[in-house]
C-alpha cells in the first residue's frame, strides 16, 4: 500500500471520532510535516501523523510548562516541613540552590527533547542514544513518577480546599478519610479536564499562568501592606538555623529543609510529553521548558523573600487547625474572610495543575503502549479522537490515583512517603539522559557511533545496545555550548545522588514506626516492577522509533 493511500486511512479514521487502536495505526506510513517556523517538525512516533491534535501554541506551552509547576504554591504547601528543619533561610537559600540545580537538567533535557520529540519523553531520548533497557526502565519510572505526582497535586489541592471549609466553619475537624475522599474527588475533576477538555488545554493554561502570577502579586502586596513596621529581621530570615527535628546536627535538617524546594520545582519535563501536540516541537518545547522553570524560579524566589521577612510566630501557624500553615498565616495577615478569598489564588491555580499533571501520566501510558511495553498496549494504547486525548489511558490514570488516596485513611507516613518518590524517580530519569548524553558524546570523541543496533526481539538487561532505525546520530536543533551542556549533566547526575539519599532519611528522630520514612522501599519497588515486566515484555517492546 502506498505512503498515500496510507495517509488517507489516517485521515478517514481522525474524521470518525472513534478510537484509533495501536494495531490500527502500526500499519499507517510515518508523516513528517511543517512547523510554523517552516522547519520540519521531527515526530517520534511509531503510529503516524496526526493521532493527537495540534493544539498546543507556544504561549501555551510555555503556560504549561509553568502551570504544571506551580511552584510558590507547592513550595507554600512544604514550607512548614522546611521551617521546622532549618528554619526561614532554607526557603530562599534552598529555591537559589535547587532552581540552580534544576536548570542543569533543564539544560540536560532540553537538547535531545528538540531531536526526538515524543510523548514518551526520557524514554524516547534514552532509547536512540543508548539501548531497550534503559528506556524501558525509564518508562516506568517516568510514568510512575507522574502518577505518584498527580496524587501529590491532588493532595495540595485538597489541603487548600479544606483549610477554606476550616476558615468558614471554626468548628470543623478535619479527619483522615476527609482528606482520602476530598483526593479522589479531585482526581475525578482532573479526568474530566485532562479526557473531556483536552482541546482547550492551551488556553486553561494561558488563563491559570495569568491568574497564578497576577494572584501571587495580590498575595505578596497584601503580606507587605498587613505586615508593614513588623518586618522580620534579617537574620531570623536568612541567617538563623532552626532545628526542631531531633537530629543531633543542623546540616542534616537543613538539607532535609531545602529537598522541600526540590519537591516544589519537580515535572519540568511536561511539555516533553505534549511534544506531539505542539505544530514545531523542535522549538516549542526547549521555550516551554526553559520558559517555564525560568518563570516559575524567578517568581518562587521573589515570593520567598517577602515570605520570610513577613511570617508570623513559627508556632501558631504550624500548629494550626485548618492544615494548611500558608492559610493561618494569611488569616493572621487579614481575617478569615480574606483569607478564604486569597486561597481562591492557589485553589484554582492548582485545579488546573493537577489536570495537567494527569494529563502528563495519561500521555506516558499512551506512549509506552504504543511501544508495546505495557500491560494491555492495546487497550491503552488508543486516542479518543472525539475528544483527542488517550481517555483510556486517562481513566487508568484516575483509577491509580483513587487508590493511592485511600492509603491516606490507613497510613499517612506510607502515604507521604508515595507523593515524595515523584522527585526522586523524575529526577533518576533526568540522571539516566544525563549519563545517556556523556556517554554519547565520549563514543563520539571516539569516533564510535552514538547508538548501536541491536535486534527489535533482542535486548538484555543492562545491555547498551539500541533497536532504531539508525545510528541515534547526534544533531539537536537547539544546542547550547559544550562545556556548558556537560556542567549541566554533571550536576544533574550529583544532584540526584544528593536528593536520593537526604530524601530517604526519616524527618524527624529517633526514629519510630511513625515518622519512618518508607521513600526508599518505594524507590526501590519501583525499579522493581520494570525489572520484572521486561522478563514478559522484553520481545514485545518496541521502543519509540524517530523518522
């Protein structure tokens, strides 16, 4: 059958609205096509042009990039964690540190993203550098890492909504199955955004980018206005070291403190996942990464330095009823009406993070199905062309997260230990391209190709040879300077060793059965379950292949 007629079968089944299957669209010739900057557009796709819309401008994607960060309303959600470990300091030191460190690996993805755009991000670049392992394991600890993240964004969102229900009615006690029901309501509004209102993801983020930075003004003028002539002092603000955790020592507490920032910037990688989505990825993508990090590093740091100079007594907001110390601060600054007024801000900013978060997860399980590396690829891996979004893969989404939010009523410390992996698996993949890229360049040095081939049924663990359709030659549209780019890698790499093991360390000590920090056992867990489905899956993978 020619490319032609192939293309027409494409274009009859879009028209439909019906679900496009991955049997479908394996038989459909690759198209590649024009961006609006007249360059080719470089899709990396093992099912054809043209499957999800192209919907996102580079606004938007720039919009997205910030929106699914969030990042001074996450990091207002984490601070009481990093007052109590190393008290106001670490919440500007730790943003300069971390935002530092999270542009390396920005720099560190931003180059392959532009080469090998594909909803399977990390995956995608790993696969045509180094071998089928290695992106197989970086697919699942991608698209866990957004699961366990979307749980995370849920949880956020649910605090906010019931420090508000808390400021209206003083009298209410908030239980632990409040929380667990309040996570699967959200997750529930999250499908129906990320499935149902998928079209419109360019302008729900234009409009939450907007309101998110015009709100964050309202904020920071409002704590400078109500807290004029009680300024803190500097030193209580960027000097003083609090250390109510128990460790012997202040530098444990105060890295542990300055992770929070880390958890607060995670999931700059999300426009990587829409890349097919966007009419010149090559382009729009780097913007949407760099755009977005930038914005929101800059923002965060800016809303840290009014925080600190204007927070009340450490103890009457960390010990607040409604859950939520960011309220009980705003309620101290003005009255329990405006309090719930300002936290409309974080509220809505959030409902529309968490959709986009969601949105991510679904996108890499479609992905990984196309490539046959997932249970039932078949049935997950389809598009709703009704209303273009992988609903299926959605709705898996949606099921996840419901039952992570029950863990909520049985075991918090589990349940904390879940939506803190996110950082460090996002992280370990952001390594894996790090170390991809060093040693792509080392065999180019070298005069060794930069990806092998090896047979498609082939593969074993651990080995780095690469199933494509070429040498994964190394030319990204957007290059940054050399020494630069390797700075970038090695940082990423050191930065994630760091955070893998001060992520693990328990909070507070001695350590109990209560404050236990079970991160590790589900890192761990969670390098298991690829490990374990390449034994089934190892001959069905096929990898995402670039034309």
């Amino acid at each position: 059958m020619s490319q032609e007629k192939k293309m027409a079968e494409s274009s009859k089944h879009l028209s439909s609205g019906a679900e496009i299957t991955v049997s479908e669209l394996d038989r459909q010739a690759p198209v590649s096509f024009v961006g609006d900057g007249g360059e080719e557009a470089r899709l990396d796709h093992t099912t054809g042009d043209g499957v999800l819309g192209k919907k996102l401008s580079t606004l938007g994607a720039i919009a997205l990039g910030y929106t699914s960060l969030s990042t001074w309303i996450a990091y207002s959600a984490s601070a009481a964690t990093a007052l109590a470990s190393g008290g106001a300091n670490v919440l500007v030191w730790g943003m300069i540190i971390v935002g530092v460190c999270n542009m390396a690996a920005a720099i560190t993805i931003a180059e392959p993203a532009s080469q090998f755009p594909n909803a399977s991000g990390q995956a995608a670049w790993v696969y045509r550098l180094h071998g089928r392992y290695l992106s197989y394991l970086t697919s699942w600890l991608v698209l866990l890492g957004y699961i366990f993240l979307s749980v995370a964004a849920q949880l956020i969102t649910t605090v906010i909504l019931l420090a508000m229900i808390n400021l209206t009615f003083p009298s209410y006690v908030i239980e632990t199955w409040h929380v667990s029901v309040s996570i699967v309501c959200t997750a529930a509004f999250s499908f129906v955004v990320a499935g149902i209102a998928s079209k419109l993801v360019s302008r729900l983020n234009v409009f939450a980018f907007t309101w998110s930075v015009l709100g964050l003004v309202v904020v920071v003028l409002t704590l400078l206005i109500q807290s004029r002539g009680q300024y803190n002092t500097v030193e209580f603000a960027l000097v003083d070291i609090v250390n109510v955790s128990g460790w012997g020592n202040n530098f444990i507490p105060w890295v542990l403190g300055l992770s929070q920032a880390a958890l607060s910037t995670t999931a700059m990688d999300v426009p990587t996942h829409f890349s097919e989505e966007m009419a010149n990825p090559a382009r729009q993508v780097p913007i949407a990464i760099f755009g977005g990090l930038g914005t929101s590093v800059v923002v965060t740091l800016a809303y840290a330095f009014v925080l600190v100079f204007t927070l009340p007594e450490l103890d009457a907001i960390i010990t607040t009823s409604t859950g939520f110390p960011f309220a009980e601060m705003l309620r101290l600054k003005t009255s329990r009406s405006g309090a719930i007024v300002l936290l409309l801000i974080p509220l809505v900013s959030f409902l529309i993070t968490s959709a986009d978060v969601a949105m991510a997860a679904s996108r890499c399980i479609y992905g990984f199905s196309r490539q046959r590396g997932f249970p039932l690829s078949t049935f997950f891996g389809t598009v709703n062309t009704r209303f273009d979004s992988p609903l299926r893969a959605g709705l898996l989404v949606l099921v996840c997260q419901s039952c992570i939010g029950l863990i909520y009523i049985g075991n918090t410390a589990a349940f904390s230990a879940i939506i803190s992996v996110p950082t460090l698996l996002l992280a370990v993949s952001y390594a894996i391209v790090a170390g991809v890229c060093l040693a792509a360049r080392y065999r180019a040095g070298r005069g060794e190709p930069r990806g092998a081939t090896a047979d498609k049924q082939g593969g074993s663990m651990g080995s780095d040879s690469s199933e494509g359709d070429g040498d994964g030659a190394w030319d990204p549209p957007f290059k940054m300077p050399k020494w630069l780019t390797i700075s970038a890698n090695l940082l990423t790499i050191a930065f994630t060793v760091l955070l893998c093991v001060f992520l693990s360390l328990p909070p507070t000590w001695p350590v109990t059965s209560a404050n236990m920090n079970y991160t590790s056992a589900f890192l761990v867990g969670s390098f298991a379950i690829p490990a374990v489905c390449w034994i089934r899956y190892r001959h069905a993978y096929q990898g995402p292949l670039v034309h």
